[in-house]
C-alpha cells in the first residue's frame, strides 16, 4: 500500500505547431529588418541573422527535451523512494528511511526558496524546476505524509 506517490515534472515546453509560428514570425521580422542592410549593400547581415534563427530552433528544441525529466517521491511500506529521472531517461535513485528523514525548505532572497530532504549527514534537493510555491506545496505535502 503507497501513502504518497508525487510525480514532479516541469512546466510544459511550447507545443511544436506554436513554436514553428514563432519562428516563422521571427524570420519574417527579421529578414524584413535586415532589407534595408541589404538593400544598401550590407549583405553580411545575413549570416547574424541566420545565426539567430538556427539559435532560436535549438532553444526550443533543447526545451523539449529538458522538459522530458522528472522526480518521482514514494513513501510506502518498505520506506521513502526519491527517484530522479534525466531527460535522456537515465535514473538515480536514493532510497531514505522514513523515521530519520526531514524534509527543509530553506529560504533564500524572498520569494525564492529550496526543498530538501536530508537524511544523516545527506541533503538532496527536491524539484529544481519547481516555483517557489509549488516547493511549498510539496514541502507541506511531504511534512504532513512523514508525520503520520
């Protein structure tokens, strides 16, 4: 029987039919843009500007990828599971035994903050990609599941 099963994931990334609308928006712009150069013989924009395009592609591409990660928090019977899934599918996974372990959201410049769990002497930090609420919400979630 699982007492508490989260499943942490970061925000979704743009869809790719939005993405391609921006970028197609992007080029547009800026290829009218850089007419004029180019009209007035300053062709030598058009590398920046196809380097800007193919930097644009690669940041929504590489946001699709990091939003394939993930961690998974499993408290059961057999004790606590913190699973942390990469984007490339590889895992680790920490295993923690439920009676020592604390659970420490430290606050930082305000509204930011960090979710811990620790557990002798190990501190393992708990949803990165959060917002400084959603780490509250699960600071709450987790405190009240490893009181009772």
């Amino acid at each position: 029987m699982t007492t508490l099963d989260l499943k942490l994931m970061p925000p979704p990334p743009l869809g790719a039919r939005p993405a391609l609308w921006i970028v197609v928006g992007t080029a547009l712009v800026m290829l009218l843009a850089s007419a004029r150069f180019i009209a007035l013989g300053a062709w030598p924009i058009l590398p920046f500007v196809v380097a800007d395009l193919a930097l644009l592609v690669w940041a929504f591409r590489a946001a699709a990828r990091a939003s394939r990660a993930y961690e998974r928090v499993r408290l059961d019977a057999s004790g606590l599971l913190y699973s942390r899934i990469a984007a490339d599918g590889s895992a680790r996974e920490f295993r923690l035994e439920p009676l020592f372990t604390r659970v420490e959201l430290e606050a930082l410049s305000p509204p930011e903050n960090r979710l811990w769990l620790g557990e002798r002497g190990r501190r393992l930090l708990v949803g990165r990609f959060l917002t400084p609420r959603e780490r509250q919400e699960v600071y709450s979630v987790l405190k009240r599941a490893l009181r009772g």
